[in-house]
C-alpha cells in the first residue's frame, strides 16, 4: 500500500492510491481518441485535418488538450511523418501512400494528465517501416517490463537501449520521458538509454511516461527553424511509442492502452 504523498530525495512526487483512478481515466480518453484517429489516417489527408479532428474529439470527451497553449503551441496533437522524430507540427501537408506517423495526444480530464502516441501508416506499410515499427513497440514494452519498485530508470533505459541495438537501430537520445499526473512535466527524466542498476530507485506510486524514438539509422536529431520539429539528421526513418505508467506495488499500471487493442497499424499487442 502507497503511503503518504510527497517525493523522493531525487524530487519525483509519489502519488497516492486513489491517484491511479484519475491517470486511468485521463489515459483512457486519450486511448480512445488515438483508436478512433485511425480511419483518419490515409493517402491524400493532411496533417492539418487530422489534428482538426482530434481537437473535435478532445471537447467532444469534455476533456481539455495539454498542448494548446502551450508555449505558444497551438495544436491538440504532435503528428510526426517519416523522418520526423517528435513534435512534428499538423498543417497542410498532405500524406503520401506508404507515410508512417506518430500522433502523439495528451488531454486533462479533472486535472489528471493522459498522454500517450502511436505509429500509423498512411496506404501500404512498407516492409521497412513495419520492421521499426515493431522494433519500437516492442523496446517501449520491454522498458515497462523493467518497472518495479526496487529496480532504477537505467534499468528501464538499458531494456530499450539493449533490444533497440540488438536489431541495428539507434536510440534517440535527444528527447525522454517525464514525470506527469496534475502536471504536463515534472521529475525524473525517463531515458530511453542507460546502464543497469543507475538513476534513481522506482518507487511505488511514481507517474511517468516512457516514450522511446528509434531510428533506422544514426541516433542524432535537428531541431528546425520553427523550433519545435526534430528531424532524423541523416533523414532516416524514425519512430515513437509513448505510455504512460504508474508503479504499482509488485510491477506497473500502464494507464494508456489502448481500448481497441490497436496498439500499432498492424493492430497487434
């Protein structure tokens, strides 16, 4: 059983148990919206629309979008094609047959925070993409296996860094995972990378996000001129599962999954 509320010596807040009901529910919007986003998702759509649609789907939820406004975002969701690798932003571009993206979703449902992303494919899932896609979702669940009080966030990095590199793909080491729950961003840092047995010590009622990118090539990124887009910089295909979890007494809650099971485009757990 959680204790009392407060934080560790490393300033990650400890949540109660009565906190993980409004994670599930937050998280469980933004699930169902990332589920019905997928029809949206084809050949010819743009960006722009699709971003149009999740918004209609965050008020229609009666939930507010995290990202809107938020230094000077003004979009309800990051969608991020081909060798974009995080906080790609909607517009006029149009998808092309055989374009992978990640839309990445975060609502406030009673001020709890639901963030969470997936990869779709616009058209046909070329035979490479579907490789990393599948590579990436399975480094994201072998992170949150690592989860359990006793074990450290290099634990968690290590599974994601070992598995990644084991299939010859690079992790990304520019962007991580945060703590979140009545904020968007708070301690610790989740990297995607890391030692066993380094960082600070899971404890239960720790919130969090993992959120691994993986590329098909080299790891390093660039942001670009409108200083939110991170592109791969040898313009390799990049791609990012993202949930987010709650440590639990003898493991993790992931409060994220998705409802329909869609959990990639080829709809496999």
């Amino acid at each position: 059983m959680i204790g009392r509320a407060g934080q560790t010596r490393d300033g990650i807040r400890i949540y109660q148990e009565a906190d993980f009901a409004g994670m599930h529910a937050a998280g469980q919007v933004t699930a169902r919206i990332l589920d019905e986003i997928a029809e949206h998702v084809y050949p010819g759509q743009t960006t722009g629309e699709i971003d149009r649609i999740i918004t209609e789907k965050v008020e229609a939820a009666g939930a507010t979008s995290a990202t809107i406004g938020y230094k000077g975002y003004q979009h309800a969701s990051c969608i991020s094609v081909n060798h974009v690798v995080c906080h790609g932003i909607p517009g006029d571009k149009k998808l092309k047959d055989g374009d992978i993206l990640n839309i990445d979703v975060t609502t406030i449902v009673d001020g709890w925070y639901g963030d969470s992303s997936r990869m779709y494919v616009a058209g046909k899932l070329p035979r490479k993409a579907e490789r990393l896609i599948q590579v990436t979702h399975d480094a994201l669940m072998k992170g949150i296996e690592a989860v359990k009080p006793g074990n450290t966030f290099g634990d968690i990095g290590h599974a994601i860094q070992s598995y990644a590199e084991g299939h010859r793909m690079s992790v990304v080491r520019d962007f991580c995972g945060h703590g979140l729950g009545r904020q968007f961003h708070e301690p610790p840092n989740v990297l995607h990378y890391g030692r066993p047995g380094t960082g600070p010590i899971l404890e239960e009622g720790m919130f969090f996000t993992i959120e691994p990118m993986i590329n098909l090539g080299r790891p390093e990124t660039k942001v670009l001129a409108d200083d939110w887009t991170a592109v791969t910089r040898d313009k390799s295909l990049s791609a990012q599962f993202e949930h987010s979890i709650g440590v639990t007494s003898d493991g993790f809650d992931i409060f994220t999954l998705s409802p329909a099971g869609m959990y990639h485009p080829t709809y496999k757990s």
